[in-house]
C-alpha cells in the first residue's frame, strides 16, 4: 500500500534557481521526475516519454512544452502529448498520449513537489519563518542512508559531544539535564536544552547554547539555539527528499539574527564539516530503516525528542510503501 504520510507530503526537490528552462530529473520515493521551468511556472511531471520510454530530462523545453529528445514528441503542462511530428497532420494524437503530472511549488526558495494529495498549497515551514531574520539556503547533500535516519541524527542532542566534538560540544561535558516534549496542532517541540559548545557556528568561540527542537512532519525539522549571554537567534530547518528508502538529499535552511558581514560561505562550509562528520554515522547504521517499534533500540531520557519521532512516524503510518 502506498504511504500516505510521505505521498501526500511536500518533498523538497532542488532550489529554487536550479529550475530553468533547462529539463531537470530528479526522484522522490522512487518515482522519477522531471520539472522545468516556463512563463506558466514550474512543471513537474513524470521523467518518461510514453511512446518508447525515454526519459523527458534528456530532451528540451520549447516554450512551455517539454520535448522528448529521441521523435520529437511535446508534452504541454497538463502532461498531455500535444505535437507528434512523425504523425501525418489529418491524423489525430491518441487521447492516452499522456504522462502524469504532479502537484509542485516554490517556497522559502526551494521547489516542491508532491505526488498524491497535498494537504496545503505550500509546505507548513514557511508560517514558521520569521522575516526579520537573515536566511542562507544550503544543499543539496545527497546521503546513502534512510531519511527518518538523517532526521534523527539532526534531532540527537547527545551526539554533538563525539561526533562534533571541539565545535558543537565537549566531551568533558556530556551529561544532558532532563527536559520534556510538549505538542501544539501537530508540531512536537522539546524544551531548552543547554550544551556547552567550544565553537557552535566557526566564529571560533565558545557558548552554553540553549536548543529547542521541532518536529513539524516527517522529514520536517528545526531546532532553534540561543546563546546565553546574547541575544543571538539561530534556526536551522532541516528538509529531506526521500529518493527511496535507503537515499535521500538533504537540505536546509539557516536563519540567524546576526553575522549581517559574515560571507555565507562561513557558516555553508562549518555545515558542510558538520554533515560531513554525520554522514560516516547514518551511512553506517544498522538496521538501514529507523526501527519504529520503541523495544527495538535502548533509549535513554535524552533521546526523548527521537523517541517522539519515532512515535510520529508510527503514529503517521510511514512505511515507505510505494504501491
Ligand atoms: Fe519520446 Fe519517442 S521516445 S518521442
Ligand atoms: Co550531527
């Protein structure tokens, strides 16, 4: 059976400026698609030509058409076959010349993309983005592992001691002090958290941050940090693409309150060392999918906002069921 949880959610599919008039092929739980981008907007629909299987990513658009690179064949918006050149002109196209389309957005500068019955015409991220902050896009970052895996690791406060130590935490001062999660219409936010961290962001110095994390879907994140003794505002929303079930590309999106002459490149390549790190743990973990049932890993009290996740995700439904 299909999973509705992740069939009916946006997926983040590219940025915003890497849709043109260029075809791009990309792939969500397994079904490939192509999107371009014409006066009408941007067009996702399925990456195949119907009369002989060739992906439409190889071809071109012309106008607000897609143009199969092997005969020829022109797609219009609505995925229906509208120009068949080797057909003689008093001959009429097959009303079954048709390729799906799917639902697909622009938003916080990214595009979307959903294949069954978006709940929303945009993602619920964007009522959650406060204006006055500075926002820096960052991905895409392919990973050779699950996507509920990649979404834990974001929400695991206990590892940022190990896996980050020297910037996000200190091995010194590992202990968590307890807190709870708390749920408001759908969205499951932890309260603070405090971390000693030697170099939180590559500024090179060293604060005791407060972390909240969110869980607004299910490969939805944030987690918000504060820095006593400043009035420093940090968000890193987290967006994962599921490509299938044991792939996926990440992307995120930073807002801060300060750093106005920071280059972006400073905070893109700390994200880039720290994703890095991360990877070398997801690609490795065992079993490939985030075990859901709660008795299949041991948990600790600081694990709670993974164990929400987990919850969520049961509580969802999402079993990656592509049929
Ligand atoms: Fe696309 Fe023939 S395969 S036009
Ligand atoms: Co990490």
């Amino acid at each position: 059976m299909r999973d509705p949880a992740l069939w009916n959610e946006w997926h983040p599919v590219a940025l915003a400026e890497e849709i043109g008039t260029v075809p791009k092929g990309v792939c969500v739980l397994g079904e490939k698609i192509v999107l371009y981008r014409s006066s009408k907007g941007i067009t996702a629909m399925r990456d195949l030509c119907i009369h002989r299987g060739v992906p439409l990513s190889l071809g071109r658009v012309q106008g607000d058409r897609i143009v199969c690179a092997y005969h020829g064949w022109e797609y219009d918006q609505s995925g229906a076959c509208v120009c068949i050149p080797a057909l003689p002109k008093h001959q009429a196209i097959p009303t079954k010349a048709r390729t799906p389309t799917f639902a697909c957005c622009e938003s916080l500068g990214f595009v979307w993309v959903c294949l069954g019955e978006p709940s929303r015409p945009t993602p619920i991220y964007e009522d959650f983005v406060p204006s006055e902050l500075i926002p820096l896009r960052m991905g895409p970052y392919p990973v050779q592992a699950s996507g509920p895996r990649v979404v834990e690791n974001f929400l695991d406060v206990s590892h940022l001691m190990f896996v980050h130590e020297g910037l996000l935490g200190d091995r010194e001062f590992p202990e968590i002090d307890d807190y709870t999660m708390v749920e408001e219409n759908g969205v499951f936010r932890s309260t603070e958290i405090a971390v000693y961290q030697p170099d939180p962001d590559g500024r090179g110095h060293g604060v005791t941050s407060r972390y909240t994390y969110e869980i607004f879907s299910p490969l939805g994140v944030r987690l918000t940090k504060t820095a006593d003794g400043s009035d420093e505002l940090f968000h890193l929303f987290l967006f994962v693409l599921p490509e299938s079930e044991t792939t996926c590309t990440a992307y995120m999106l930073q807002l801060r309150n300060y750093g106005q002459d920071i280059p972006d490149h400073v905070f893109v390549d700390f994200q880039n060392t720290l994703l890095a790190q991360d990877k070398l743990i997801v690609e490795n973990q065992k079993p490939e999918l985030l075990p859901l049932d709660l008795q299949a890993e041991l948990h600790l009290k600081c694990d709670r906002v993974a164990i929400a996740y987990r919850r969520r995700l049961k509580e969802l439904g999402v079993t990656f069921g592509t049929d």
